[in-house]
C-alpha cells in the first residue's frame, strides 16, 4: 500500500505576502469612491507636507454614500482643520471616471479649492481647468444680489459650489453660517465630460 501524500504547507510568510499583493492590486484598480480616498495624494485633500495613511484616511470619513458615490470628510488627529472635504465620483468624465474633490476651509467664512482628478494605474492627472469654470466674480455677485438684495456681504457673497451627491449637477449655494440661509443660486450641468451653464 502506498503512503499517503502529505499536502503541501506554504509558510505564513508567504501567504501574508499573497495577501498583501491581492489588496495592493484592489486598490490600484478603484472600483468605488472609498478606493479613491485611499488612493488619491494628500495635496488634493488640502494636505501638502503631510502623509496620511489609509486608518487615518477611512477614519476621516464623516458620510459615506458608496451607491452614489459620494463621501464627506472632517479632519481628526493630526489631520483636524475648521470645515470639511467633498469627494464625488463622476462616471462620464472627458475620457472614462472623474474625482471631484472640495476642500472646504471654514473660520467662519469657508474657502474653498476645488478639484477635478483623472486616475490612471499608478498616476493621478489634474483636469480641473478642462472640466470646470468657475463663475467671473461679477457674475456671482449679481446672482447673489438678486437673492439677497441690501445685503452687506454683496461686494464679497459667501458662496460655495457643491459637487452632487445625487445627480451629476455642481450647485453654487450661499453660505447659511454667513447669509442666514442657504439658496441655490445657480448650477452646473455635466455635458459631454464638462461642467457647464444652462442656456
């Protein structure tokens, strides 16, 4: 009768290893906005000299909306700051997914950079300026004018713009903490991979 055959044991080392490659290659293909925030470099999120690992990353995470892809972040620990960050992911950009991403500084009056990210295996490229315009100043302060009329924030209107949680439109708003409400003053429709007024 033959012995029989003992089966083969593979070390922990080397499964931890398979482990670990397995995640790494989950991660460099992102499938929903939670893989974008583990992903994307700390200076679009308002962080220039600062590394933020992933726990501290999905710890910063404040609402997450994965079925539409949308998350809201608040800084903790090392990375707390007065305000808040928006990311929204976008499957119709100019050439295939796009991130937008708002870095919302609030103290009380919010300011704000906003950013649009192609992400491509291993590198991120900044499309900001070939999707999105924001309004002339002049512009804005007519809108807000005619919202607010005699209102004495006119010459310098506490607004920001606000990536969608549902839908694709980008929203100009007043800001409430300043302006006492929130209006919608006008929005962006998403057309052929551009953010763009309505006629």
């Amino acid at each position: 009768m033959s012995a029989k055959k003992k089966p083969n044991k593979f070390p922990l080392s080397f499964i931890a290893v398979l482990a670990f490659a397995s995640f790494c290659t989950a991660v460099e293909k992102p499938l929903n906005i939670t893989d974008y925030l583990l992903l994307i470099p700390e200076k679009y999120l308002g962080f220039e000299n600062l590394e933020i690992p992933a726990p501290e990353r999905l710890g910063m995470i404040e609402e997450n909306d994965p079925q539409n892809g949308w998350l809201k972040l608040t800084g903790k620990g090392e990375t707390t700051f007065e305000g808040w960050m928006e990311l929204a992911l976008f499957s119709k950009g100019p050439s295939g997914p796009m991130l937008g991403v708002a870095v919302n500084h609030c103290g009380p009056v919010c300011s704000q950079q906003i950013f649009f990210l192609r992400y491509a295996p291993g590198s991120w490229e900044e499309i900001t300026a070939r999707v999105f315009q924001p309004l002339p100043e002049e512009m804005v302060k007519k809108l807000y004018r005619h919202h607010f009329a005699g209102d004495e924030n006119g010459d310098d209107p506490p607004v920001l713009y606000r990536l969608p949680r549902r839908g694709t439109d980008i929203i100009l708003v007043s800001q409430e903490a300043i302006a006492g409400r929130e209006v919608v003053l006008t929005r962006f429709r998403l057309r052929d991979g551009r953010f763009i007024l309505p006629e």
